[in-house]
C-alpha cells in the first residue's frame, strides 16, 4: 500500500490493514455543493474544486460497487442568517477576505432554499445526506457522528474541500472521536497548493493516512450487502 507522509510517498507491507476494510467503512464526501463549486457566490473558490468532480463521481460509482456507503456532507444555513451572518458571524467572513479580496454575495453562501446548496456532484439514491453542517467540521453540529455509530463504521475516507478548512477540521473531529481517517489526497483541493500541502502533512503526521484514492480501498471482497436510507 502507497501512503504519502508529510508530502512523500511511502510504499508499506503491512500494518494498516485496519484501515482498508470496506465492511467498516464510510465514504465522505464535503461540501461539493454549488456554493463552493460555482463562479458566484464565492469566485475564487470554485475553480480548482471543479477538476475533481468527475474524479469523485467515478470514485464514489467504485466504492457503491463494493458496497461501502457514501455519505454526502453540506454547509446549510438557515433563511435570515440566524446560524451565521446574522448572529455570531463564522470568523472567515471577516478573515479569508484579507487573503483572497472582497467575496461578492458571500452573504448567499449556504442559504437554505437557494441554488448555492445544490449538490454538483452525483448523488445517487442509496446514498446518505447530512446537511446541518454550519462551520468547518462535517460533525458539527450534525449528526454525523451518530449515524456512523449506529451503522458500525470505523474508518472514514474523506473528499472535498476545501483541504486545509472543512477537510483538515473534520479530519482532526473524526480522529478525536476515535474513527481511522483516510484522505485521498487527489479528490480534495485546499485554498492553495502550500496550505493544500500542510494541510495533507498535518493529517499523515497525526490524524490518519493519505492515500490516492485508487488505494484507499481495496478492490473488491469484505463489502457492505446493502446500504443505509437516510
């Protein structure tokens, strides 16, 4: 198995075997909505993250063949910004600006109802959908956490973006609540190619493996017969 720590890659014989079982195993894949994928209402986030769609969708077509479910995480808000614009504001409104400029009709980003929540990659009629997510980690505050309990997962593969925010904080959540963590390091796409790198570092030294996603999963055999309705 071909693992990359801290960026480089590392060919291993053994000792992870506990992180490829497909009958312990969740796919999940983050905020791959229009929000974050579209021109508006966040430009600068869209373009990278638009080049793994079709690798993600061939990806998750691969793991529904062996059985393992793939769970589909999106940033909902409610109408009236109550959970974010209109209370106690995320800080990266104020903060990601200053790095990449003004963010036209950020104010729309996640809005309940709107276009900007639409799934852009596929999402097929067995598979799971947690849309409670609010900030930076797909566990919070939803109920991810209680639903791969009660489907007896142990190990999580994670794709989306962006690398160094939503994927970074979910996988440091995954790890504290004591789930292997799995990144495919080619399905995800960070705010730019340093902090996509220390971000994928930080993972391989403390939270899990980062594979390419043709070795996250073994092919075939151990698989999942059926999977959960949301």
């Amino acid at each position: 198995m071909r693992i990359f720590v801290y960026g480089q890659p590392r060919d291993t014989d053994g000792g992870f075997e506990d992180y490829l079982d497909p009958a312990k195993t969740a796919v999940i894949s983050i905020d791959m909505h229009r929000g974050h994928l579209d021109p508006s209402p966040i430009p600068r986030a869209g373009a990278a993250r638009s080049r793994i769609v079709a690798p993600i969708d061939a990806f998750h077509d691969r793991v529904r063949a062996l059985g393992v479910p793939i769970i589909h995480v999106r940033s909902v808000l409610r109408r009236g910004g109550v959970d974010d614009i209109n209370g106690i504001s995320s800080a990266w409104r104020r903060t990601f600006p200053l790095y990449v400029g003004e963010i036209p009709n950020s104010d729309a980003h996640a809005i309940e109802g709107t276009p900007w929540t639409e799934f852009v990659t596929r999402v097929a009629s067995d598979d799971l959908i947690v849309e409670t997510k609010r900030r930076l980690s797909a566990f919070y505050p939803t109920d991810l956490d209680f639903l791969l309990r009660n489907m007896r997962v142990e190990t999580i593969v994670l794709n989306g973006g962006f690398t160094d925010c939503c994927v970074l904080n979910t996988a440091f959540d995954a790890s504290n609540h004591n789930y292997r963590v799995v990144v495919a390091r080619d399905l995800v796409r960070g705010t730019d190619d340093n902090l996509e790198a220390a971000a994928l570092a930080m993972v391989s030294l403390h939270l899990g493996l980062v594979t390419e996603s043709a070795d996250c999963l073994p092919n075939g055999g151990g698989a999942k017969t059926g999977q959960n309705a949301a």
